[in-house]
C-alpha cells in the first residue's frame, strides 16, 4: 500500500482525536516495518536457545518467546517435529486474556479455529482439557488438522461445520469458548499484506453482522460460570467495541470481564474492560480482544458421546468418520 486511501484517512480520524497519532496510525498501515515473529513452546525449551530472543513485556505468556526481527522459525527442525508453533505477536496478545480465567477448564471449543493458533494456546494454557476446533471453511481444516497433528494436541477433535449446528449439539457444553472471529482484516496491512475493501463501509457492515451471528451461536455453547473470549485483527470500531456492546445487550447473562495485566491496553474507544494492540504503538500489527463471563447457574452439559456435527479428525482415533476434503498439510508459521 503506497499511499492511505480517503476511507483509511476516515478511519484513522475516527480512532484517534490528535492529529499525530492519526498520521502515525495511517503510516503504519501504509509503510508497514518488519514485526517480530513469536514461537509458542509446546514441548521444553532447549538448553541453548535455537534463536535470538527479545526481553518478555509484563503480561507475555512464559511460554512465548518474542524473536528478533528477521528470524524464521518455521524454517527449523524443531517446528517441523512440533516442539513449538510459530504465531505473531497480535495473536499472542489477544490468546493472553485466556491466562485470567479463575477456572481451568475441562472442555474448550474454538469456533473459528484454522490454523489452529488460538486452540493450541488454549491446549498449552490448560493441562488436560479437551479440545474442540471448528472451522467452517472447508478448505482450511487441512491445515488446521496439520497442525493440531504436528503439535501433538491431545485430546483434540477437529470439526468443520456452521456455528448454528455447534450451538445445537453441543449446547452448554464449554468451559471456555473461542471466537477469533472473521473481520475485514485491517491490521493485515500492517505486516506489509493485503486486505482488499478493508475499510469500506459495506465490507465492515457485513464482517460486523457475520461476527454477532456467530457469537450469539457461541453464546449458547458456553456452560454456566463458563467464559467467552472474543478477539479480532481489525481496528474499526464497528468490528470491535461495537459488537461487544451489542453481545452484552443481546445477553445479558454474560457480563465483561477485566484482564489486570492488560489495563495499560484499554480501548480508549469504549468504557467496557476491551483491549487493543496499535501498530504504531506497540510491537504487534494490530489486534482486539474481550472477555465475557457467564453468569448463569448450573452445571456443565456432557459432551455427546457420538453423533458429532461435521466430525473430521480427533487425536483419540486418527481413523476420521469423514474424509477430509482438503490436504492435510503443516503450516509454516501460520500466524494465527
């Protein structure tokens, strides 16, 4: 992108009220630097360390490390035998609201799942829980099955099917649900990619109504005393703050949770506890992220023990109940 088009120039006056952080703003969209790339270990480091690693900030995982700029972690043998997963850092700033949860949960369903980022954060995050990834792109479940395969997360299900059908069979289920949700992908500019209509009205209207559709299916998916995390790499409002306020509206069950370690990234665009990473203020390309508790009485619904909706793959039996229709193939630092 070499020059901000007349809608991101809106967007960034929108964002930001003084004049120079509307035009820091639209130069990192516009000339975007190279980001650090961050590694996710799965197994226990080495003793001499594989890469140049950057000082940990305050509320960074233990089990992250920040690389230093230009490193390629997906290249090396220690990817490709699963010992870590490689994410950018935005990604790990918005999984990071799961290390707050005062429960450890038992059952966690990751809605919009490939490449498998957030579900393996959530697997590294909590022992023994089991994991349930869906994703509803065809296409994509290879690659998220891969994944899930080459870190050796058990127990793991893979599923591709509609949120509709995941809040029909497996209602109340979830101690922890996952919508990393689609959205109009603006922070995609800030690695140097692209993101076409990104910051038109119409393409930011329909990634708002697809994302309150899938967290209103997501909402009946999560248990009692269970917990929704929300998150995005967009920045327009309408995506973000705006959808998280209409959730709360639309169920009132669930309530916003603050995330302490977190405080110094409140969105100055809403009063509610919401975070966001700025490309031109923090390390990371850019991303949103909400949690919200529900408040409901009762127990947890067991999980069914067969019947599954779009049932692709699971580590308990490699033996699918339906073929896969795409390769299943390892990503190579797959970024989310």
């Amino acid at each position: 992108m070499s020059s901000a088009s007349k809608l991101l120039l809106k967007l960034s006056q929108k964002l930001f009220v003084d004049p120079l952080e509307q035009t820091a703003f639209v130069e990192a969209l516009v000339h975007p630097t190279p980001h650090q790339s961050c590694i996710l270990w799965l197994k226990p480091r080495p003793e001499v360390a594989p890469f140049t690693v950057e000082p940990p900030l305050p509320w960074q995982p233990a089990f992250i490390d920040r690389l230093a700029i230009g490193t390629q972690p997906g290249l090396h043998a220690l990817h490709a035998q699963g010992d870590y997963y490689c994410l950018d850092f935005s990604s790990v700033f918005a999984a990071s609201v799961m290390q707050t949860l005062p429960i450890s949960p038992t059952v966690v369903i990751d809605i919009c799942a490939a490449p498998g980022g957030k579900g393996i954060f959530a697997a590294r995050n909590f022992a023994q829980q089991q994991l349930i990834c869906n994703e509803t792109i065809s296409k994509r479940v290879g690659m998220l099955i891969g994944n899930l395969k080459r870190c050796h997360i058990h127990p793991a299900i893979a599923l591709s099917t509609d949120p509709a059908h995941l809040a029909l069979h497996l209602s109340q289920t979830a101690d922890l649900a996952i919508v990393d949700a689609p959205c109009s992908g603006q922070s995609l500019l800030a690695k140097g990619g692209q993101a076409a209509g990104c910051f038109h009205p119409l393409t930011i209207r329909q990634n708002a109504q697809r994302q309150k559709r899938i967290l209103a299916q997501s909402a009946h998916l999560v248990a009692p005393q269970g917990y929704l995390a929300y998150m995005t790499c967009t920045f327009s409002p309408e995506e973000n703050e705006q959808v998280g306020q209409w959730f709360l509206k639309k169920f009132s069950q669930f309530k916003p949770q603050l995330v302490p370690p977190l405080a110094a990234y409140q969105s100055h665009l809403s009063e509610l506890p919401c975070y966001r990473m700025w490309p031109h203020l923090h390390p990371g390309a850019g991303a949103f992220t909400m949690l919200f508790h529900n408040t409901e009485t009762g127990d947890r619904q067991p999980l069914p023990s067969d019947l599954w909706p779009g049932w692709r793959w699971s580590s308990v039996d490699a033996a699918p109940q339906q073929s896969v229709s795409s390769p299943v193939t390892s990503s190579l630092g797959s970024p989310g």
